[in-house]
C-alpha cells in the first residue's frame, strides 16, 4: 500500500514524552531478553501526544555501527505501541543481525525517529527531483510497481548528494542504480529523532 498524500501539522514531542518513549523501548528490549514478545502496555493509560497514531523507527547502535533498525512508514496504531513494538523488532527481528543478547544490552545506543505523514512529491525528470531535495532533512520513500525502499533522514550522514541518496535508494528498492521511469512515485517525509546513548 502506497502512502497517502497529508498536509496534516504535527506538533513536537514533549521532552517528557521523549523520555517515557525511550523508557518504554528500552523495557521492550528488555522482555524480549527475558523472553518474552514486545512490552505489553495499555496506551490509553498515556498522554494523548503518545497515544496519536504516528509511525516510527527504532535505531540500535552499538561502539557507533547499527545493531538493528526497525519501523513502519504508514501511522496505524498509538506511537506507544509502535515504539515497543518497533523497538524489540529491532532488537530480535532485524534479518541483517542475532537477536541481542543481554551483554549488549549495557553499551547499546537507541534512537527513536517518529515520522511526520509522507507527502508525494511531483517532478518532470530524476534530475527534478534531486533538484528538489533537502539533504539531512528529507526522509524519501520509492514506489515503483511492486518494488518500495526507504531512507530515513539519518543515512544522508553517509550518503551527503542528493545522486548518490537517489542512486542508492533505487538499490535498496531492488532497482538498478540507474534506473529511471514514469512509474516512479517518491514520497517525502520528516522525522522527529531523539536518543539515548
């Protein structure tokens, strides 16, 4: 399913809210260590800025390289429940990486990026749309067919011009770097990232 079009505002997360959304991963990691599945929780016992339906991602790093990253891109359930969902996928799901093991736990470092709705973008040409982008602002999804990648504000760290973040987004999405037609949709979303090393 293709994201839909939002000009909806989204207002900030409090520093509070912060705070309980990085507690609350960090519990979800920690019963799945116990063995459990992701922290069960009752979000109608929270505030409403985090019982709003938002999507997120949950970023672990461990010594500054990625330990795992998980998240939805379409907003369907309370950020509370994304968040300790997101957080133990990341921690026991990721595909790339073992599931975490308690020795790690104590040097891991969690990121949560909440991510405002995408909007698509309109464009003539591919050099239209790099035109058009934000570089460390812009996280941008790919839909082409049956084929969708994304990239999260954050990878312009290591992908800084706008060809290259492109160019590999076209990779991730199973598409050849080069790659360019009239069926490809891009959609544009920004995201609200907090951390706790």
């Amino acid at each position: 399913m293709a994201p839909t079009h939002s000009t909806e505002v989204v207002e900030s997360i409090s520093p509070q809210g912060r705070e309980t959304l990085l507690d609350l991963a960090v519990a979800s990691i920690r019963h799945g260590l116990d063995g459990g599945g992701p922290l069960p929780i009752d979000s109608s016992a929270y505030c409403a800025e985090l019982r709003a339906r938002r999507a997120c991602f949950v970023t672990l790093n461990r010594h500054h390289a990625l330990r795992g990253c998980i998240g939805h891109l379409e907003a369907f359930q309370p950020l509370v429940s994304d968040v300790v969902e997101s957080a133990h996928s990341a921690a026991f799901g990721d595909p790339r990486f073992p599931p975490l093991s308690e020795p790690e736990l104590g040097d891991l470092e969690i990121h949560i990026s909440v991510l405002t709705p995408s909007q698509e973008m309109a464009f003539a040409s591919e050099q239209d749309l790099i035109a058009q982008l934000h570089p460390g602002v812009d996280g941008l999804i790919l839909v082409e067919g049956g084929r969708r990648g994304t990239f999260l504000p954050s990878v312009w760290e290591q992908l800084p011009r706008p060809e290259l973040f492109i160019r590999h987004l076209k990779q991730k999405a199973g598409l050849p770097p080069d790659h360019w037609s009239e069926q490809i949709r891009i959609f544009r979303y920004r995201t609200e990232s907090f951390g706790r090393p």
